[in-house]
C-alpha cells in the first residue's frame, strides 16, 4: 500500500469522523475476499495492515472440524500491492458514503414536520427528487400536490413526514399534499403564530383545489383572521402564490359548535344552525339564495365544511325546511340540490373550484355579500 492511501485515511478519520482503525478493518476483509480470488488461495486466510508502514501480509490457515487454526503460514500473492491499492480506493470510498449518509440520517433525524426548500432535480409520475443542499429528499406521487408539474430547477418548499434509516441510506420523505403543510407555510407568514398569540386550531384540505383553516386567538387585542390574512391580503397571498393558486378560506374558530359550523360555511351566510350531538350531525337552514353558495361547487365548501368541524351536516334552504319546495333532481339543469348531506371525510378529494386568489367565494350578486365570515384583501 502506497503512503497516499495512509494520507486518504488520516484524512477520512481527521474530516468524516471515521477512526481510521474501521476502516483497515473492514479494508483488510476486502483483501482476504481479494486473496481468496487469486489462484492457488487457501480456503481460509487473515491480512494484517501496519497502520504506520502499510505493509499487508496475508496469512493461510488450515482449520479443525471445530474452527480452530492448527496451521497458517505466509502467503502473500505476488503482485498484492497493486489488488490491495484497488481494494484500499474502493473501500475508502465506500466507507466515505457510509459517513455522509450516516451524517445526513443524524442532520434529518426527528426532524419530521418541519419545513425545507429544496431544488427540484427529477420529477416524473411516480416521484419527484429535491436537493436540499446537504441531502436529497423524495416525494412519492401520493404526496405531490394534483396536478401540479415540477419542472427541473424549481424551487419549491415542502414538508417532512418521515425520515428512514435504510439499508442504503437514509431516505428523506417529504410532502406538499399534507395538510400540516398549510400550517407551516403560514407560520413562516404570521408571527403571531410562531409567537403563540394565534393558533390554527383545524386544517381541512382537498390538495391543488380548496383549504380551510380555523384560526382562534389567545390575545383579546389580535384578530386571529386579520393577522393570517395580513394588510390588504398580503401573508395569504404568500401562501397562495407558494401553492400555485389553491384557494384559502381562513375562519375563527368556535367553542360553540353551531357557531363555529356557521364559520366554516363561510362565505355563505347561516340563518340557523340545529344540533345533534350524540350523532355529531348538525342540520344547517341557509336562505335559498345562500344555498348554492353554502354548497360550493360540487359540493366541495360544504365538505370542506365537515372535515374542519367533524360533524355531518345536512344544508337545507328556507323553503325546503319549511315544505315550501320540494328537492330537483341531481342533476337538473346542472344546478346543486336543494338539500346537500355532508359527512365527516378524512379522504382527500379531487374536485375543482373556482373562487378568488384570497380563498374566499364571491356572493352571487352584492347584497349578498356575507357580513364578517368573509377573507377579503
């Protein structure tokens, strides 16, 4: 073995934090897999290493039926120097990835939930690759926003959900579907939320489509909505632009839960809202031309609706409460139902929606304009 190999070991012990003893070790059992190749090889062997000179010598053994050595002699292949030289870089080498995995496993470990920007390298429909800078990190189909295409180059935040420590390394996971994403892009946003004088208290989400956050405040001089929506728009618009146009409708969250569903239906305006609460069912009466506004486009505010609530809920006009107007087909003249059921759904839909940037939908004419649920910029 050649002085610059002792030099690539002192420097792998001195920079990577691996003891330079490993590495001969696991160096010498590549040698005796080495020597065994060679022609004329004994069936079992050892290798030593002189740490100071590197000087290698390869020792056969002959072995009882128990293990033991009952001879071994000398036998050092001609030409070692250079198998031992190729063995030696290989090894190196092998063992400097095991110490950056084993450095980046240690950087990411328990670090789940939080949030990285990283460089897209490699996106296709099974997963998509993002440098971080000091590791890679993947994210599965399952976690990629719908529809959404990741070009080479983007930069683009997501979301940690797990960090494994694989045979091959460690494997960073991370998201941009998950709801918990939500809330972390806006605590970059909102630091009041950081500061713990608001908290979003609930997150429903239909990823690339529609989120609903309930916020409530723990100081009676912040506005919880007012401090997520920020001036004229402005820290909702930062979290829109980084979810290339998913709608936010921010709500305040309510110890009452007729309060708080009424909220969660926002923008439409709730004229009575009846409670069941063994079955967690809640039967909501709109004004009829609150109804389509209250349903959402396929259905999607008033899911939406249940997820942040956890309640099922059966939207009802005026007329239709009172038996004034019978239900039109589903379907008909492809308008909502007069009466929409909504259950509790812990699936992430796929539906569409068409309201503005600020997450809010838009009353039909201007007297319509629902008084206080609304997130305006």
């Amino acid at each position: 073995m050649d002085y610059n190999l002792l030099d690539a070991l002192e420097m792998v012990e001195r920079e990577k934090g691996v003891p330079a003893e490993t590495v001969l070790d696991a160096l010498a059992n590549a040698l005796v897999s080495a020597y065994k190749r060679t022609p004329g090889a004994a069936e079992e062997a050892r290798v030593t290493i002189d740490a100071d000179t590197g000087e290698i010598h390869v020792y056969g053994q002959e072995l009882d039926e128990e293990g033991n050595v009952v001879r071994e002699w000398e036998d050092t292949p001609e030409d070692f120097g250079r198998i031992a030289a190729q063995t030696a870089k290989q090894v190196i080498l092998q063992r400097l990835r095991d110490a950056k995995r084993e450095q980046v496993y240690e950087l990411y470990e328990g670090r789940e939930g939080d949030l990285v920007t990283g460089i897209v390298q490699q996106s296709d429909h099974r997963y998509a690759i993002l440098d971080l800078g000091d590791a890679e990190a993947i994210m599965p189909s399952s976690e990629r926003i719908p529809y959404e295409r990741l070009e080479r180059g983007n930069r683009v935040k997501a979301y940690i959900v797990e960090v494994r420590g694989e045979g091959k390394g460690p494997q960073i996971v991370v998201s941009r579907s998950h709801p918990e994403f939500i809330r972390s892009l806006f605590e970059l946003e909102v630091p009041e939320l950081v500061e713990g004088d608001v908290e979003i208290r609930a997150i429903a989400r239909e990823p690339g489509h529609r989120t609903k956050i309930a916020v409530v405040s723990h100081d009676p001089n912040v506005d919880p909505v007012g401090a997520c929506v920020g001036a004229r728009g402005s820290r909702v618009r930062q979290v829109v632009n980084e979810l290339r146009g998913e709608k936010v409708d921010i709500v305040e969250w309510r110890e009452d839960p007729r309060q708080f569903i009424a909220e969660a239906l926002s923008p439409a305006r709730v004229k009575e809202v009846r409670i069941d609460e063994e079955n967690r069912v809640a039967e909501v009466i709109v004004p009829d031309h609150q109804l389509s506004l209250a349903i959402g486009k396929e259905g999607q505010n008033a899911r939406l609706a249940a997820k942040l609530t956890g309640y099922k809920i059966d939207i009802r006009s005026e007329s239709q409460d009172l038996g004034l107007e019978e239900e039109p087909e589903i379907g008909e003249e492809e308008a909502p139902p007069a009466a929409a059921t909504v259950a509790d759904e812990t699936a992430v839909g796929s539906e569409s929606a068409e309201e503005p940037v600020d997450g809010s939908e838009e009353p039909e004419s201007e007297d319509e304009t629902p008084e206080g649920d609304e997130v305006a910029e």
